[in-house]
C-alpha cells in the first residue's frame, strides 16, 4: 500500500474514532420565561429580530445546533464558544446572571454596543458560516439606541432605589 493511502486510511480511522470519543453535550437548559432578558427589559421587535438572527445562538438557552455541531472535533470548538458565550452573557437568564445588579446591567448593555459597533460581536468566523447574522449599519444603529436608551432607562431606576434607601 502506498504512503498516501496507508494515511488516508489512517485519516479515516482517526476521524471515525473522533466521532464516538465521548465529548461535551450540547444542550439547551430550560427556559424559564421571567428570567430572559425581554422579560427584565423593554425590548423592541426591531431589536428581538437582531437579537434572533445574530445573538441567540450563543447567547441563550435557545441554541440552535446546526449539524456539523455534531461532528468532532468541530463539535467541541462549537461547543467551547456557545458555554462561553452563554458564561458572559446569556439573554435565557438575564435576571440571575447580567440582569441581576443594575450596574451590571447597564454595563453589559454599553459593552454590547461597543461589540456590534467595531464587529467584534457577531464573531466573525460565526457571521462567515451564518450570512443572515452580519449585521449592517442600520442593525448596530438601532441595537445600539435600543441599548443606550435602555441603559439611560436602569440608571434612572438605579437612581430612584438609592434614593428610596
């Protein structure tokens, strides 16, 4: 057998027995609707649109997994990046994670904007392999006045808390 042949079949073997090697679960924890963030925030369907097409699959409980998520070792790449994305921000549990202090809030929605505004978020190797998630000038505009507005909006609940105490 030749060299070329004796390492594609090699290759094979390989990527065979990466696919029964046991690797992360992908998986979508409940969503429990008074903890996401349409529920914390006042959200706009503009926004829920972007949020849907360019957010969610990282950034929730809502994942969808496409099906070469379920080929390794892609799958553990995939798998890595939405854990991740969900630890920073996830938009299923906005109330128990960035939802849960004002400040936190606030600061995560500032952040976001910064993100979509240089095109740091989507990721691009994500928007390359999902076209429908690049978002275009109007997209961060209106994300972004949503996010600022919203914002302005908590710093004044913030306030009226601090006062009330």
């Amino acid at each position: 057998m030749s060299l070329l042949k004796l390492s594609a079949a090699a290759g094979c073997v390989i990527f065979g027995g990466l696919q029964i090697a046991p690797g992360p679960r992908l998986s979508n924890p409940p969503v429990r609707p008074e903890r996401t963030l349409e529920a914390n925030l006042e959200v706009p369907s503009e926004v829920t649109a972007i949020l849907n097409r360019s957010c969610r699959d990282c950034h929730s409980n809502e994942t969808r997994w496409p099906w070469y998520s379920h080929v390794a070792p892609v799958k553990w790449l995939i798998a890595k990046d939405v854990e991740k994305a969900r630890g920073i921000m996830n938009f299923s549990e906005w109330s128990d994670n960035a939802g849960k202090r004002l400040e936190s809030a606030i600061g995560m929605l500032a952040a976001s904007c910064a993100d979509v505004t240089v095109g740091r978020m989507p990721k691009p190797d994500y928007a390359m392999l999902h076209t429908e998630a690049k978002l275009d000038k109007e997209d961060v505009k209106q994300f972004c006045a949503w996010s600022q507005k919203e914002g302005k909006r908590l710093l004044v609940l913030k306030r009226k808390k601090a006062a009330e105490q």
